[in-house]
C-alpha cells in the first residue's frame, strides 16, 4: 500500500488523437477515498487527422423479375382432427387438442392426496 492508503489497481491507458494519453484506475485504500479515478495529459506529439473508419457498400438487391406460371391444382388436405364438436358424439381428438386438458388432469392426484391426508388427520383426531 502507498502513502494514506493509496493502491492503485487495473490500471488502463489509452492513447486519444496520438497526442493525448488518457489512465484510468481504480483504488481499493482502507485508510483514504476508494473508487474509480482517471487522469490525462497532453503530450509533445503532433495530433492524427481524423480519418472516417472504413464502411462497406451497400448494394442493392436486384430481384429477378417474376414470371407467371401455371401450376396443376392441388388438391386441398384434408385436416386429422375434427374442428368442432358435435354434442351427438364424443371426438376424443377435440377433447385432448384442449391446452389446459392436461393441467386439469394433473389436478386429480393432487385432490386425491389432499382428501387422503384431510381424511387421516380427521380420523387421527377424532377417532380415538
């Protein structure tokens, strides 16, 4: 550790222009200011003109122009699954194509161990 807790640590230095020096670091002192500190300098060297970075063309996407063609007539699927219900007879496709029919499913066991454990602790209680 420095004088009055100065410890100078990642140090980081970058050159702006080619003629200012820019340091950054950080401190860590149990006895002074801790944080992230930086300092500059001019130096005694000519500055870099700027120069634009380099950027690359864009060209424009040409598309071949589009013929009309005639195609033989497919004929349209037919879907697997019926889409609607009908009340006269039960589709067992409908029922499971529901999104929440397995969430729904998934709750039976859940009551069942609930009424389980609601129906020992009654008799635990009250039984004796």
């Amino acid at each position: 550790i420095g004088g009055n807790g100065f410890d100078p640590g990642s140090a980081r230095a970058v050159m702006i222009s080619g003629n200012i020096l820019f340091v950054t670091w950080g401190t860590d002192g149990a006895a002074g200011e801790n944080g992230a500190w930086f300092s500059y300098t001019t130096l005694n060297t000519p500055e870099l003109p700027a120069v634009p970075l380099p950027v690359p063309e864009i060209q424009p996407l040409v598309e071949p122009e589009s013929t009309a063609t005639v195609k033989s007539r497919a004929s349209t699927p037919i879907p697997t699954r019926a889409v609607a219900f009908s009340g006269q007879e039960a589709n067992i496709d409908v029922v499971s194509a529901n999104p929440l029919m397995p969430m729904i499913i998934s709750l039976a066991p859940v009551l069942l161990l609930f009424v389980t454990i609601l129906a020992i602790h009654r008799w635990r209680r009250y039984g004796r």
